[in-house]
C-alpha cells in the first residue's frame, strides 16, 4: 500500500512523527509527503533525507495560500523548488480552492500560482498533484489546455461524476482518501470510476476514518478496504492495481 498524499511535516506530528512513521514502515511500501507551503516544502525535503527510500516529497503551494501570501514568499518557492527539483517525485499540490475564495483578484492569483506550477511540470516531464475545491471543473479545463503529457492526478476530489467522467477519459488520476470511509458522496464516485485511474491517500491528518483519533498514513488500509467494499473486490486487488498505478506515475 501506498499513501501517496500526506502531511506528516504538520506540527501536528511533532509530538510522534517517529511512532507514526513507524506503524507507517510496517503496513505501507511507501508514504508521499505533500509540500504544501515554502515551510512545508523545507520539512518535505528533510523528511524525504531522513526516510529515504520510504518517504518521498512532492513540493507545490498550497491555492489557499497562494491568494494570502506575499509574493516575495511565492518566489522564494519557486525558486527553491527549482533548486530541488531532483528530489521531488512530483509537483503539487497546487491548483485551486475557491471554497473560501471569493474576491476575483485573490481567485487570480490561485490560476497565476497553478499555471506557473502546470509550466514547470511540462519542463521537467514530472507528475502534477492537483487540489481542487468548488472549482474542480476550472482546474480541468486549465490543466488540459497547458499540460503537455504529464501525469495528473486530482488528489481528494470531491467534484461531480461528470467532471469526473472527464478526468477519467483524459487518463488523469483520481487519488481517493479515507474521506471514503463516511461520505457518501464519495463512495458514489468511487463507484464510477475504473481502477486504472486511481490512487489511494489519506492526506493525513486530515480526514480521519476514526473518531477522536489524528489520521495518519497507515490508515491509507482503510482506503483500499473501503475500495473493495464499494467495489465487491478484494482488498488485495485494488492493492495491486492501485499501488502499481502509484509506482508508475512516481516512479518509484
Ligand atoms: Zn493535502
């Protein structure tokens, strides 16, 4: 099993990043940390050197972000992260939330910061790890029109079947979290979607599947135990298909 989208550079780790790293080691081949942030990217980047081979980075900035921070900080990103770019599986996450977003300008911002990352990706030939958020439909249209054969991937997407149904005939991917575990919603795109297309994350410690208790990338099990539920198979399959799915796009 692969969690291929997390935060365990979170402060919210700080107290038992080991631990979790190492119930991690025990279920998982693999574990994606996602830089979400110039800070977040820095820690991504220490923790890919202190679990190499375990845990790799993808270094991004997070939309939210970028409609705040100043742009001195979105630079400083950029340019540090060509600077590592040969230690990222991928870029991301990046992409657009307008959730919370409702200035033209601010929304602006967020497209400028996606488009910059989308441009970078086709430069390296490296994956591109989306969010998106009450503006998935944009996100597609934006990544199909610049991207040049990449890999996409849309990571938590909680959008409609028929933007999803895009995705997927774009040959995009869809990275499910243990969000699955208690929405509904998402069980239905579950349902609707060819496992070719999709990868497993808990984008912990976000979205736990337990009540009172922190997610953390060894619950990425119960995403693929929910996956054969929805979808009648076995665990083990949507194991194989998925983690194979993950190892190609990543390549690792
Ligand atoms: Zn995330």
């Amino acid at each position: 099993m692969i969690d291929t989208h997390c935060h365990v550079d979170f402060k919210d780790f700080n107290k038992n990043r080991e631990e979790v790293m190492d119930r991690a080691k025990k279920k998982l081949n693999s574990v994606i940390n996602s830089g979400a942030t110039l800070g977040g990217n820095r820690r991504t980047l220490k923790l890919v050197k202190e679990y190499k081979g375990f845990l790799y980075g993808t270094l991004g900035f997070h939309p939210e972000s970028a409609s705040k921070a100043d742009s001195s900080i979105i630079e400083q990103s950029f340019k540090e992260i060509n600077e590592n770019i040969h230690k990222a599986v991928a870029l991301g996450e990046t992409g657009l939330d307008f959730f919370h977003i409702e200035e033209t300008e601010k929304r602006n911002r967020q497209i400028k910061v996606f488009k910059s990352f989308i441009d970078l990706a086709n430069e390296y030939e490296m994956p591109l790890v989306i969010h998106a958020r009450d503006a998935e439909l944009k996100s597609f249209e934006i990544v199909k029109k610049y991207s040049k054969d990449i890999d996409v991937i849309f990571h938590c997407y909680g959008g409609n079947l028929e933007t999803m149904n895009k995705i997927i005939e774009e040959s995009y991917y869809i990275s499910f979290s243990t969000i699955i575990c208690y929405s509904k919603h998402h069980k239905e795109l579950v349902e609707n979607i060819p496992l070719q297309n999709v990868l497993t994350e808990t984008d912990s410690p976000y979205l736990s599947p337990f009540k009172g208790h922190k997610n953390e990338p060894a619950f990425v099990e119960e995403t693929v135990k929910k996956i054969a539920e929805i979808k009648s198979i076995s665990p083990a399959k949507v194991d194989k298909i998925t983690e194979k799915n993950a190892k190609k796009i990543f390549s690792i």
